[in-house]
C-alpha cells in the first residue's frame, strides 16, 4: 500500500480549495468551490502520466467564459460530457457548465453554460447529484444562507442543454415539509437515494428520499421517504455515500452534537415504499478514535472507503477509514485505517474521492478553519 501527495499550489497559483474529484476514465478532474473567494478553475490530471509531474496536469477557469460560474460541488460524467453542479458564487445559483471530453480541454468552444434558473427560478444551490444511465440528478440542498430546498432538478442527457423540455422539477418538500436540505445523491438499483443533512437553523436531520427511476419524476407515487431518526436518534447529517452490492452506506459527518463516525447501512430497496427497507448503523469511531467526521464515500471491489474531513470545528484529519463488506459490520476485522497525514501533516481535510486506475484519489479543500489547501492526496487500496 501505497500514499502519494502532490501540492498543486507549487505549480499554480490558487489551486486549492476543491470539493470533489471524478474521472473520465483518461483523465481525472478537481471540481473548483472555494479557493478563499468561489472560483471555477477546473484542474485536470492525465491518468496515463505521472502524477508528481507538473506537465501531467492543467488548468481551465470556466469563470473565463462565464463570469457567473464557478463555486461548484460535485461533478457527473455521462458518457461524454461532463458537468459541474452549481451550488454558490457570492449567491446561491443554478449555472451548469459542461465540458465535452471528446474536444480539447483548454478550447473555450468545448464548454458551454446552462442556467437552471431560467426554468425554474427555485433551482440553485445544489450539493452534488447522481446520473441513472439516461438523467442526470442534482441534489437539492439551499437557496439562502437560511433556506434549504427540495426540489430535484433533473436533466435529460440526450436532450438540448439549453431546451427547457430536457429540464424537468419535483419539489420533495411538498411530500413533507421537512424533506429538504440534502447533501449528494446515489443511483442504486433503479433508485435515487437523496441523502439527508440540515435545514434551517442548523437542524440536522435523517430524512432520506429515494425515487423509483421507473416511474414518473413528476409523479408522488414514484416518490418514498424515511426518517432514519426513527430507527437510531444519532443518524443524521450525513454527506454523501456510496452504493456496493444490494446495499447503500451513508458517510455520517455531524450527528447535531459532534462530528459523527455513525455509519448507516440500508439494504432490501426493491420494495414500493422505502419505509420497509432495512437498516443497520455501525460506529466507525469505535474501532479508531478519529474515524468520523467524513465527507464522502467510495466503494472499490467490496469495500467502501469513508473519506476524511475534519474530527471539530478547528481539527482536520486525513485517516481513510475502510470497511470491509464481506466482513462482519460490527467486528474490528472488517475496519482499517490509513493516516495520510503521516506522509504529510498538512494533508487532511479532503470533499470527495475517486477510484481510478488503481488508486483513490482525494480533492483537497482545507487542513484547517478558512485555510484552502491543494494537495492532493492518492492512495493505493489495501
């Protein structure tokens, strides 16, 4: 097993500050939040070259041709193109930018703009999403500071990015009022998992909402939720997760009293009502100490790896927590560590990560309160 770190930083300045990283399957892409100010420099990694090579990597800044862009969270890759979801720049917002992978990465004419807001004035300030094979999902989470949202903007790939018929708009709020607020989404199984986090005056929460893929996006039978905090009270404020085999994990970040290590495990999807799932919850942090606080999870062959964020609202880690999936949840044999802050004490405090070509890649954001950093962190899988 294997930890490199590569600063980018020391070959361009302001490259730092990212909140996810996906790949194409040649190249790896750093999606651009906050690099102290929201900004939209995208930076690429070339799988093929070495990573430690600074000629292996390049930069565009979408905030080039689009001064709205830019402040982005997650990214979906269809096939060919590949999108940012918007979520903040100075205001909350809906500016989609796509660039097509088959075109040049530094060629303006690759890339091209959609804002959601010209079809729906609601749909902004989304936290990742999740592509079904035919549409892309965006996950809502706010439209202000203190306004969380729940209406699902969906994209229909193979339509005209700039038609209004590719768009279409589902308010899960209207199912419940307190089905808003959620961070990132995950396809499993002909189903969209919206994953719960906060609402209003900093409420965490565990209401989970799946769609059937199958049914009509506009339609409310195609629509189920569940209060995980009817099954356990910590289950709450989760961002992100993965999906591996029949079941889905969500990665626990802050459970309304401290940085959580409360994983949940959902299985038994394929029924009408998501109420009849079922779910068990294992506590990474008793088996590590500063296994919680994650953001983001990965699956790679049949283990997910949790990645790390931050333990407190002032210390940032970097230990990739793993959980074996063929092992019992709640035995010591199914978990393991690696501290990536051991090859770097300044590396730690990842958004998101990605398999590709034999290693988890980690997007940098902060090492500590307000500090952006750019090194990049990859690991191989043990």
């Amino acid at each position: 097993m294997s930890i490199e770190v590569f600063d980018l930083e020391g070959i361009k300045n302001g490259a730092r500050g990212y909140s996810s990283v996906v790949s194409d399957g040649n190249y790896l892409y750093l999606i651009p939040l906050n690099n102290d100010s929201f900004f939209g420099e995208v930076a690429r990694f070339d799988l093929k070259k070495d990573f430690c090579d600074p000629g292996s990597w390049s930069f565009f800044d979408t905030q080039a041709l689009d001064p709205r862009s830019g402040g982005y969270i997650g990214a979906l890759f269809d096939g060919r193109c590949l999108y940012l979801i918007p979520h903040c720049n100075r205001d909350f917002h809906g500016v989609v930018a796509r660039y097509d992978t088959t075109s040049a990465f530094t060629d303006p004419s690759s890339w091209d703009f959609q804002d959601t807001q010209q079809f729906n004035g609601g749909s902004r300030g989304f936290v990742s999403g999740a592509f079904d094979g035919k549409y892309l999902y965006f996950a809502p989470y706010r439209t202000a500071l203190d306004d969380y949202s729940g209406l699902v903007t969906r994209y229909d790939v193979a339509g005209g990015f700039s038609e209004p018929g590719s768009w279409e708009f589902f308010d899960v709020s209207e199912l419940g009022s307190s089905l808003r607020g959620f961070h990132g989404a995950i396809f499993h199984k002909g189903f969209i998992i919206f994953v719960p986090y906060a609402r209003e005056d900093r409420t965490f929460h565990g209401n989970l909402v799946r769609y059937q893929t199958s049914g009509l996006f506009a339609d409310s039978d195609s629509w189920s939720f569940i209060d995980l905090e009817g099954i356990n009270p910590r289950a709450r404020g989760f961002v992100g997760g993965t999906s591996l085999g029949d079941s889905i994990y969500l990665a626990p970040y802050f459970d309304g009293r401290d940085r959580s290590g409360l994983v949940a495990i959902g299985h038994a999807f394929s029924g009408g009502d998501v109420a009849n799932s079922d779910w068990h919850f294992v506590d990474a942090e008793v088996f590590h100490p500063q296994s919680r606080g994650f953001f983001g999870a990965i699956a790679v062959g049949e283990a997910v790896y949790f990645i790390p964020h931050c333990l407190d609202g002032e210390v940032y880690h970097g230990l990739l927590t793993k959980m074996d999936s063929e092992k019992d949840s709640i035995s010591s044999r199914a978990w393991s560590f690696r501290d990536i802050r051991e090859i770097d004490r300044l590396t730690g405090g990842f958004m998101g990560g990605v398999f590709a070509e034999g290693w988890i890649y980690l997007a940098p954001f902060e090492n500590s309160p307000g500090s952006r950093h750019g090194r990049v962190a990859r690991v191989q899988p043990w």
